[in-house]
C-alpha cells in the first residue's frame, strides 16, 4: 500500500538509496519457517514426536512419574512441609511463627463465632470452621503468610443459601432435639460443595463482591443489633427489604442490646483504626475483639441481661469434635448451583492474596498446589461440621503485622482454638450475640475502604472501573453469587469488546535500522511502493472475522468485483500503485479458530485470484498448525511463511526488484 500520509517512500530502481545501515549491521539470507525449522529445529525428532499419539506420550509420562524418583517428586510437589521444613530457621522464625499463630488464633475465636451467625449456623461450628481448614492448609498449602478460616463473604453467601434450602420454622419454637436436627441438616447441605473447581476472575470483579458483600454484612447485622427477632431475607433486593423490614420493627428494638452494640462499636472502631495507623509501631496489634468478648461476657453474667432483659446470647459451646459425618448424594443436585459461586470466591481470593505477599516477600506460589490445598480443605473439613472458609485479608495481614513467616504459624493458631474447644468453651456461654454482629460489622473496614480506590481506577482504566461499577450494583441490588455472575459475565463481554476494536496498522521501514513501526507514528517512515506490511495484533476467531476481512480489503483493495484500487490515507486525489506484495505480521495473533482459519485461507485465494504475492510472518505454532489444517498451503507455498516481517520484507523487496543484493537482505 502506498500513498500514506507522512510516509517516504523507498527509491526505485537505478536510484540512489540514502538509506543507512545500522552500525555494525550483519547480514543474511530472509528465513522461511521451513529454512528455520532445517537450520535451527530438531529435523530428526520432530517427525517421531508428531507420528507419536498423544495418549502414548502421556503414558511415559505416567510409567516416569511411576518410578521411585518420580514419586518422591510427587511426594515433595503434594507435600510442601517436606521442602520447606529441612530448610527452616529456628532460631530467626519460630518466636515470629508463635507470636503471629498464638495472636491470629485468638482473633479466630471471636470471629470464628461471629461469622457462624452469617451463616445461619450455631457459633460452635465457626470454631470448627476455624481450626479444620487451618490445619490442613499448613500441610498442604504453598502460601508462607497466608491465613485461612472464616470469610465474611463467603459466611454471607453460605447464609443465604442455607435460608433458603433449609428454612426455619416460621414460628421460631423449637425443641432442643429439633434443633440439633435442624443444624445439622444445614451443615450437610455444604458438605458437597466443589472447593476444587474455581477459576480466575479480574481484581475489580473481586473487589467489587468483597465491597458490595460487605454492604450486604452490615444490612443483615442490623436486627442483631438493635435486639429485632426478624426473618432473614434472601432473594434479589433481600438487601432493600431488610432495611425496610427495620424500618418497620425499628419501635421494637431492644434498649438493652442497643446499648451493648453501641458500646462494643465504640470500642471495636477505634482499636481497628489504632492498629491500622500504628501497624508499623505496635509490635502485635491490639487484640479489641478478645477484649470486648471477655469483657461483654462477664458484665453479661454479672447483670444476668440474658434473663432480665432477654439478651440473645451464645449459650453452651459442645466440648471436642463432632463426628465425622457422610453427606447424602441426594443433595447434591440442590447445592451445586450454590457451590460454584462459593468455590470461584474461595480460590479467587485465596490465589490473589497468595500472590500478594509471595510478591512481597520474593517466593513463589504452585496455583495448582494451591487449588489443591483449598479444595482438600474445603473438601475434608466439611466432614467435621465446617462451613466454605478461605483465606482473609484481615487475618493475613494481621499474621504478617505480628511477624509470620512461614506456614508454622498455623499450628499455634489451631492450639488457640483447639483450646477453647475442649477445654475454654463454657467461659463464652454468655457472650451476647449483638457483640458477635458488632465484630462483624467492623471486620468489614478493609472492604468498605476498597471504595477509595475508584479514582485511581478511573484515571488508570476506564474499562475496569466500569466493570467494578457494574458488578458492585449488581452484588448489592441482586444477590452476592448473582452479582458476582454478572461481574464475571461483563468483564468478558469488555475482553471480546476489546478484540473487537483493535486497529490493523501499516507498518513502514524506520531509516537506519531494521524496526518496521506503525506509519502513523513518524512522518519519516520508508515506504516501498506496491508492498503493504500490515500487523494484526488481535486473536483471529469468529467474533473478528469480519473485522479481519473489510480490514483487509480496504487496505489491499480487495473488493467484492475483484481487484481494486487500494485506499490511502493521503490527500484526496492521490493516486495509490497497486499493491504487488502484502505482508501479514502474526505475531499479534495469539490463536485462530476454524472460523479465523478459513479468513485467511479465503484471503490468500483472493489475493492470488488479484495477483498479490502474500506473505505471513511470525505465526506462532499454534495458528500455523491451524491455518495448514484449514488448507492454507493449498493456497500458498511454505516459502510464503518467514519467521519474521525483516525476512519477508527482505524477500518482498527482492521479489520486487527494488534493489541490489545488500538490500535483500536482513539486518541483525
């Protein structure tokens, strides 16, 4: 293509060229993709491995994997303490390992019982929930400082669909037997759920359900607080009717219970925003929630609130484990649609604040270990009474403040909570639970500050702002698994968006060098007459066929009647010479479908029906093992296929005859 505005064009020939060589400039013959793979590929080989099948080549795998090195590998792979407990510092880790575990361990009890109650669960099973998983991570998860348990939003996402699968008698009256039967019927309707299947969703889909969850916490905890007995609302707009619902019960509420979450939000805020400005200075953060739990407790027991005033409170915490218990296969069909949103969230969040701080702290994560490691969790500690758990970022970063440094830290959390759980247990028996729904609602600090981070968005993409956007509202005016498929949804929908408006970009010849570079970027680009390079740097596949064809067209001249004249970008009137030798950079195109694959091979039959030699460079093995199944060496020969644009270019030039032998070549 010729004609461009801003770009020189290369002499003719006979011409005096003033184009200039590199310093210390080399040069060679262009490079086909079949000179290359002669030169430079394992010729002797590549025809066995492509004769072999694909289920023979993972049966050696498997028969090596089989053998005693292979196992041990696999052993050390499944198993992490085995590579990183040879190796750990006593004496520099295990004060730092103790301290943190012994303080997240202290934080589980309180928070463990308080996110129980968003599940709609007795507070006992949070305790469970929070010694369970955290075992079991420690043996097999990769994260050195990441901390698992209860997650407020998944505790939150867990409620609701307990609510709604097993609700509570209407008239609230039931027996000690009935409950237990009750509970326990909720636990198992989770035992099934698929912690192993998860994908990757984008940091804003993540923040925004962590944000808008978090609206949906403080909203469910109102009734807690204020001492209102009402039914939990679940369901789209379950936010909106709770509030109204409070609205309506609010000349109901209880004085008493007011009071004790006004005096435990008092205390909880301040001690947050304490350790969150003085992190750097404190040598462990203040332990607020312990001290509002044994504080509220005794005045709680001192006062007899829970039979003068009828404060709700805890009551008797089981000593020791449950039983193992089997789930019955006949619920697996009722919790599958609620288990997926539940298992995206755990590894979403998991992953993301594993890679935080292995980032920070220059190690490395195995993602599939990880998911590993989660979905056992998950998976094993269902069978004890544990609801969905992840890591937290609240926990996690309260683990690294108080000097974590490896997985060890776990340990001496679960003896925290392994003690209140045999022996500690009765001192929480008048807990009263509105002091349970206050750490709740100022665990969420993180979250709701996650908002601040919207300008900075803004300015660095308005894409993801606007995804952020779409999935908050949709988190708070629908349901949080509902809010969080429509993030997923539309953050796909801007991917496919995004391919769909790429630019094809003309390239030219930057003048004393070998770079060619998009026209527009510089007037002093070189041009050659009847030679057009055009780069597509997005995937080929049936959504941007289409795009890929007019494209195409336009710049070659390819009309539905045939050859045309090309288009130019220069001033009207502009005669354009006809195009002689196309260029295509690949390199931009990360795979092609069928669809894609039979544009192109469409595109070298019109191109050759046209008379222009078209030429591919930099396809990668993927999309030329698609094109040549699709037929394109029927329409071309494999000497059209370069290994890069300086070689096919060096070949266009020569096939045009524009210049000497020095010119034809490529510079390296």
């Amino acid at each position: 293509m010729s004609g461009l505005r801003g770009a020189r064009t290369c002499p003719g020939p006979g011409e005096a060229s003033d184009l200039k060589s590199p310093l210390g400039a080399k040069f060679r013959e262009p490079l086909t993709e079949t000179r290359f793979q002669q030169l430079f590929g394992d010729a002797e080989q590549e025809p066995e491995l492509l004769a072999e099948p694909r289920w023979s080549r993972l049966w050696r795998r498997r028969a090596r994997a089989c053998s005693g090195p292979g196992a041990w590998r696999l052993l050390l792979a499944r198993l992490p303490p085995l590579r990183w407990l040879p190796h750990y510092r006593w004496r520099a880790w295990l004060l730092g390992d103790a301290v943190a575990g012994l303080t997240v361990g202290i934080v589980h009890v309180p928070q463990g019982m308080a996110f129980a109650l968003l599940t709609s669960v007795p507070p006992v099973f949070g305790l469970y929930t929070s010694f369970f998983p955290v075992l079991i991570y420690t043996l097999l998860g990769t994260g050195r400082h990441l901390s698992t348990g209860t997650f407020a939003v998944l505790s939150l996402m867990t409620g609701s669909a307990v609510e709604r699968l097993v609700p509570e008698p209407l008239s609230g009256n039931l027996s000690a037997v009935e409950r237990e039967q009750l509970d326990a019927q909720r636990l198992g309707m989770f035992a099934l759920q698929l912690g192993v299947l998860a994908t990757f969703l984008s940091e804003p889909v993540v923040k925004a359900l962590t944000s808008g969850a978090a609206l949906h916490v403080l909203v469910s905890q109102l009734p807690s607080l204020l001492g209102v007995p009402l039914p939990r609302q679940i369901g789209c707009f379950a936010l909106f009717k709770t509030l109204a619902a409070v609205l309506t019960a609010l000349p109901r509420s209880s004085p008493a219970e007011l009071t004790i979450s006004a005096l435990s939000l008092a205390l909880l805020v301040p001690v947050k925003e304490l350790n969150a400005r003085f992190r750097d200075r404190l040598p462990t953060p203040i332990p607020g929630e312990v001290a509002m739990v044994l504080l509220a407790s005794v005045l709680c027991y001192a006062s007899s609130l829970d039979t003068r005033y009828n404060v709700q409170i805890v009551g008797l915490l089981p000593r020791g484990f449950p039983q193992p218990l089997l789930p019955s296969l006949a619920e697996l069909p009722r919790i599958l649609a609620d288990s997926l949103p539940m298992a995206l969230v755990t590894f979403a969040v998991s992953a993301s604040l594993a890679s935080i701080y292995a980032d920070k702290y220059s190690y490395t994560i195995d993602s599939n270990q990880e998911l590993l490691a989660h979905g056992v969790s998950n998976l094993v500690s269902s069978l004890f009474s544990c609801f969905p758990n992840s890591a937290t970022l609240a926990t996690t970063s309260l683990l690294v403040d108080a000097g974590g440094n490896t997985q060890l830290a776990g340990l001496f959390s679960c003896v925290v909570v392994l003690s209140v759980l045999l022996w500690l247990g009765p001192l929480f028996h008048y807990l009263p639970k509105a002091v349970l729904a206050c750490i709740n609602i100022s665990s969420m600090r993180q979250m709701f500050f996650q908002m601040r981070e919207l300008p900075q968005l803004w300015r660095i993409s308005r894409v993801d702002f606007a995804v952020w956007t779409v999935t908050w509202v949709a988190v708070v005016a629908l349901r949080v698994d509902l809010g969080l498929a429509v993030g997923v949804l539309f953050s796909l929908m801007t991917v496919v968006c995004r391919t769909q408006r790429v630019q094809c970009l003309a390239l030219g010849l930057a003048e004393g060098t070998e770079l060619y570079r998009p026209l527009r970027e510089s007037r002093k680009l070189l041009q050659v007459p009847g030679l057009c390079i055009l780069s597509y740097p997005a995937p080929l596949y049936f959504g941007t066929r289409g795009q890929f064809r007019r494209i195409l067209e336009w710049h070659l001249g390819l009309g539905e009647g045939g050859k045309e004249a090309p288009k130019t970008d220069g001033p009207p009137g502009a005669v354009a010479e006809p195009v002689r030798v196309a260029v295509l950079d690949c390199s931009g195109v990360t795979f092609a479908d069928a669809a894609g694959a039979r544009e192109v091979v469409q595109l070298a039959s019109r191109c050759r029906d046209a008379g222009i030699h078209l030429l591919l460079a930099q396809c990668n093995a993927s999309v030329r093992g698609t094109l040549t199944q699709a037929g394109l060496l029927d329409r071309v020969t494999p000497e059209q296929l370069f290994v890069s644009v300086q070689d096919a270019a060096a070949h266009a030039l020569e096939r045009l005859e524009l210049s000497g032998p020095k010119t034809c070549t490529v510079w390296v």
